[in-house]
C-alpha cells in the first residue's frame, strides 16, 4: 500500500501538465470528459474495468497504439494501479479488482507514442 501511495504521489509530481475537473462533461461513449493538452479523455468504468477514449479538440479519434497507460483507482480507501493497453482506434482498456463506488478517485497518465505524458484527474459524479 505505501509502495503505491508512493507511486501515485510520484506520478503527480513529474507529470508537466495536470488536468482538474471543471464541471462533468459526458462524452459519446456516456463516460465523463477531461481534457489535457490537445487532447479530451472520455473515461468509462464499471466494477472491475476502465476504458478510455482519447479524441483531440475536434473529436476527431487519436492513434493509441503504442500508448503506455495507467490508471490509479481509488476507492473505498484503496488504491489499485491498473495498466491499460490499446483496444481499437482511439481506445484504452484495463482491468483491475476494485467495485465503482460514489467516492471513487481516478488518476489516468498516459504516454502517446512521441509525446510527453499526461494525467488526467477524474472523480465519480455524485
């Protein structure tokens, strides 16, 4: 548990560009938007799966293959690191032992094949 907190508070430091929520916005796939970057992060996850779907500011779909990604889920004061992999065009897939809850945290970086890295904070919508 300290190895992952340690973890999370690493990721937060050394990433250059942090994305807060200002308001939920629902994307296409039904899933909450945040965006960082050039980029609008629509995060979908049920008990034991996230999905992440990756559009520039035109909507248009963005390339994950070749992203290293990860998801840090927090809930019911856990935490559960999830690495997700390229699933389709523009999509992003893991799955991890947690159970989606009204409190629920998720810290999502990713690096895009020849990018710099993001990470996008999202909260669950109560």
């Amino acid at each position: 548990m300290k190895a992952r907190r340690i973890t999370l508070l690493a990721l937060l430091l050394v990433t250059p560009f942090v994305a807060f929520a200002h308001g939920a916005k629902v994307g296409p796939n039904g899933g909450q938007v945040q965006e960082a970057g050039p980029y609008h992060f629509e995060l979908v996850v049920g008990d034991r799966h996230v999905s992440v779907y990756v559009t520039d500011a035109s909507a248009k779909p963005v390339a994950t293959k070749g992203a290293k990604a990860t998801a840090i889920v927090l809930t019911n004061k856990k935490a559960v690191r999830i690495s997700l992999s390229p699933a389709g065009e523009n999509e992003l897939k893991g799955r991890g032992s947690f159970v989606s809850a009204s409190d629920m945290k998720l810290v999502f970086s990713l690096i895009l094949a020849g990018k710099k890295p993001l990470m996008v904070r999202f909260a669950s919508r109560k």
